[in-house]
C-alpha cells in the first residue's frame, strides 16, 4: 500500500477513484452507506487492521526484521550439523568468539611475557590475599540453637546416602535434621554404590561413627545398627522395611503430616535413596541441627583423618617462603566431568570415541537419545565446560601469584595428565598433589576408594590460604562454607568467570598486561564477595551465617589514658 494514497494526496479536488480514502474513519463511514450487504464480522476486521496498521504498522515490520537479523547473524558465523545416528547431532558453528579452545595458543605466546614480568617483580598476591579486615567477625555458635530430643522415640529413621563424598554428606546432614524434627532414632547411613564413583566404602571407612553418636548424643539418638527384635520383625531383611517415596526439597510440615503418621504405625521407615529431601528454609532448630551435623559431628575417620592432617604439615612446612601459606585448587578435569560436559579439546577423533565411551559407561544412553543435540562451542561460551590446568595456571599468574606459589591440585584422575598438566606444572614449579605429597605406602589404604581419597583433598583444601574452585558441584559447596566457619565468616575463595576467561583466552593476539589486568579485576571482584549472609533459597552449608554462626561484636576503640 503507497504511503501517500493511504494519507490522501492533498488536492481535494481531484481524489483518485482509484485511491483509498484519506482515514479509515471514512472508509468506515463509506462502507456503511454504499456496501450495506458487507457483513459485521468482515468490517470489524477490516477496521481493525486499518487501525493497527495505521498506527502501530512499525510493529508489523518487527517479527520481519527479527528473523532478518536472525538470518544475517547466522550466516555470518555459519554453522555445520554432524549426524552421529541414534537420532543424535552435533552442531558447529564456525568459531563464535570463545567457542574454541586456544588457550594452548595464548599460552605459547605469553609465555616469555609472563616469565619476564616474575624476574621483575617479587609481589606474590598470596601474602596478601586474606587479611582480617571485615568489620565484624564471626564465630560459630550451634548450641544454643538446638532443641534437646524427647524422651521417648517415635520409631527409627533409615536412610541411604547415594552419590560421592559430599553428595553424601548432604544426606547424612539432612537426615539428622529429619530424624530430629520427627524425635526419630537415626540408624547409621547406608551408603550406595555409585555407578560413576564407584567406592564401595561403608559410613564408618569414612567418617568416626563413635564421635557422631557421640556429637549428637544431646539432640539426636543415633545407633549403629537397628535393634534385633526390629530387625526379626521384618526377617533380618532391611529392604523388606517400607521405602517412602518423598518430594524433593520437602518441607517440615510434610514431614510431619505424611511421615510422622507411618513412621508412628511401622516403628521404623527407610527413604532409598535420600537426596536433596529436605528444604533450605526450615526453622532455627532444625537449622541448627543441620550445623552440628555438618560442621562439628562429622569427623573423618583416624586413618583418613591422621594422614590428612600430615599432609597439611608438609604443605606448611614446603609453603615457607610464603609464611607457610598456600593454594589450593579444585580442578574438575577428570575424564568423567569432560564427557558429562560435552566440551571438546583437542578436537580429535580419538578424543570423541574416548568421550563417547565414558559417556556410555557413566551414563547408559542418557547423551544418544533421539533429538538430543550437543553444542560444544555454546557450552564453552555459556562457562559449562570444566576449566584445564593450562587454563587455571594462567588465571592465577594473571592474579599475581608468582612461580614461587605453593599450589595444592585436589582431582581424582586427571584426563590426559601428562598432556594437560605439564603447562600447570610450568608455571607453578612447586606444585603439589596427594601423590607428591604421601608416599605410596601411605596411599595404598585408599586406593580404589574415590571417597576416601576425596576426604583427603578436603582436609587439605580446607586449611589452604586461597582456595580455587573451579566447575562448581558438592566439593566446593562444602568446602566453601565450611572454610568461613572455621575463619570468622570470612576464606579467600577464587571462583573464576568462566564466560569472561574463555573470551580472553580465544584471543591469541591478547596483550599481558592487559589479560593481567582483567585477572586482577576478577580477583578483586571475589574479594570483595567474602563474607555472605544467606539467603532464603540458599544452603547453610556454604552460607553458615547467621544459622550457624553469631557476629562478634565489633572491639571497642582504645581511650587514651592521657
């Protein structure tokens, strides 16, 4: 439609036939007089379209150049679709900034840059990465947040913890929160055998059974195993005692209206598997038996325990030109974590058919179901895929901790080790790791028990000046709330942003100084995040303030005497 017939052509006097009129007012009016057999619904129509289009025809237009856009972006970058059968596709686009893993290349250039600005300087950031200089310290303060237990028991409260290390501590935490919210005796956990960890450890190979009874003796009853005539009830058979199916993330009044009635009629009840049942936000008592669990009944095992506490020794003892202080980081590039983020590397087939095979063994088919599509590149853009050593090596130098840094790397098997952590290596010559820092015979207990190992990595983490998480997941969850219990609400923790560092890291021409200079920003951005209160929807087991922990008053200012 013309622009100037639909607004008329000025000149009254000689209107085109062939032109609409000047208004739809008109045109309305028009229809009305000289069409009467036009039917109602087609004029509101017609109406209704003049209207719209008279005013708002530059909304029309919009889905038009949405899609315009859409095409001119997509065809810019281009894109290729891989059909691996089973209905499963791999989609490529052609190298959208951060995409693709360059940082081998980055590295290979800024390499002589960044040894040259070491010999200049001495600064090492980890002397100065934490100081004690939040107004207002905390402390840990549970007690006076617990409620004692009743007399008598109102059944027992089984559970089966799945998952690793610290997807089972969540259980166990919970369970006690549980057992004590229904006065319910708590029998000792059961642990699952996973399929990706696979550690057929028992609750006592890893944690002091004796302390946690003991630990929470003034608030929950724990046994460590249910009593004979229980058992003889249900024919010394545990699977034979009735499986609640829960809700996730289920609140107390759940449990008090659906599972307090059955564990009153049966005496005992199990929940098989035990996972994420329970709600963050629950009352204060319930909160505080979630703290002592986590925080003050669960002690590693001796065997775990002494060994741990010796290597923590020897990282001070080797740390001393840093005042005994240390890193440690949590690098999640463990074959099992690169399959399940469907991220590419070194973009060989060797790579894909090894990360074809570990997704299948892990997972059964999960990644080639019909229609399922796997974007490596947008992973990679989005900060999914599990950062590498190189890549956590140059973070950390750009923050300023020198050659000299004492770096403990907390993994299990690291994919491809000898090719991706001899950068890591490079840059921190002093690096260290449980196979480093124990001897073989020392080790030789914990072989083939991935949780055990784990607990061993916690402990050194724990005590680290600056920890460094990388991927997310239990580990850290734990970790980091468990560090600000210990150090007055307030650890040193580095969590990068992965979408910034990618986009850095997929320019090969980068500067130092500039890629420096960014690194420090984020380092400054994650100081400034140490002391966090928790929120409604968060967990105490990372945020332990105010649940779990009471603020010091502020010391009073000194007078002078004078």
């Amino acid at each position: 439609m013309h622009g100037l017939s639909r607004l008329g052509n000025g000149n009254g006097n000689a209107r085109s036939l062939a032109s609409p009129p000047s208004s739809p007012r008109i045109r309305h009016l028009r229809g009305k007089t000289s069409n009467q057999d036009q039917g109602i619904g087609e004029r509101l129509v017609f109406l209704l379209f003049s209207v719209v289009f008279r005013r708002k025809g530059v909304l029309l237009l919009a889905p038009l150049l949405y899609m315009a856009g859409m095409l001119l972006f997509m065809g810019s970058f281009g894109f290729t679709i891989l059909d691996l059968g089973h209905g499963v596709d791999i989609v490529y686009r052609r190298a959208p900034p951060g995409s693709v893993y360059r940082s081998p290349k980055v590295f290979k250039r800024l390499w002589p840059m960044m040894e040259a600005d070491a010999n200049r300087s001495s600064h090492n950031a980890l002397m100065e990465a934490w100081k004690p200089r939040v107004k207002g310290m905390w402390k840990p303060c549970i007690s006076t947040n617990v409620s004692a237990p009743g007399s008598n028991s109102n059944g027992f409260f089984i559970i089966e913890a799945n998952g690793g290390l610290n997807q089972q501590r969540l259980s166990i935490c919970d369970a006690v929160a549980v057992a004590g919210l229904l006065n319910a005796t708590l029998v000792i956990p059961i642990f699952h055998l996973n399929s990706v960890w696979r550690d057929s450890s028992k609750f006592g190979d890893i944690f002091d059974e004796d302390f946690f009874i003991y630990a929470l003796s003034k608030n929950v009853k724990v046994v460590k195993e249910l009593p004979k005539d229980v058992l003889e009830r249900y024919n010394y058979n545990i699977s034979s005692i009735v499986n609640l199916r829960l809700k996730a993330w289920s609140s107390p009044a759940y449990y008090l209206h659906k599972v307090l009635p059955q564990l009153l009629r049966l005496g005992a009840v199990r929940v098989a598997p035990f996972s994420n049942r329970l709600a963050h936000a629950v009352p204060a008592h319930i909160q505080g038996l979630r703290c002592l669990a986590n925080f003050e009944a669960l002690r590693f095992a001796d065997p775990i325990r002494l060994l741990a506490e010796q290597m923590v020794n020897r990282m001070v003892t080797k740390s001393v030109q840093s005042g005994g202080n240390y890193v440690s980081v949590h690098l999640r590039f463990e074959m099992d974590m690169v399959a399940f983020s469907c991220c590419e590397y070194d973009f060989g087939e060797e790579e894909k058919l090894e990360m074809d095979m570990a997704r299948e063994r892990g997972w059964k088919g999960k990644f080639r179901r019909r229609g399922r599509v796997i974007r490596p590149g947008a992973n990679r853009i989005d900060g999914k895929c599990p950062l590498t050593p190189l890549e956590v090596g140059m973070m950390l130098r750009g923050m300023g901790f020198n050659n000299n840094t004492l770096v403990y790397v907390a993994a299990g098997n690291i994919y491809k080790a000898d090719k991706y952590m001899a950068p890591l290596r490079q840059m921190f010559p002093l690096l260290q790791t449980k196979d480093t820092l124990a001897t073989p015979e020392e080790l030789a207990p914990f072989k083939g028990h991935s949780s055990r190992l784990a607990a061993l990595d916690y402990t050194v983490c724990l005590h680290s000046e600056v920890f460094v998480s990388t991927q997310g997941g239990n580990f850290p969850h734990f970790l980091i709330g468990h560090r600000r219990y210990l150090y007055k609400g307030h650890a040193e923790t580095i969590k990068p942003d992965k979408r910034k560092l990618v986009q850095l890291l997929d320019k090969p021409s980068i500067r130092w100084d500039y890629f420096k200079k960014q690194m420090q920003d984020m380092l400054r951005h994650n100081d400034a995040k140490g002391v966090e209160l928790r929120k409604p929807a968060a967990s105490l087991y990372t945020f332990p303030m105010p649940d779990c922990m009471c603020k010091e008053p502020d010391p009073k200012p000194e007078t002078d005497p004078a």
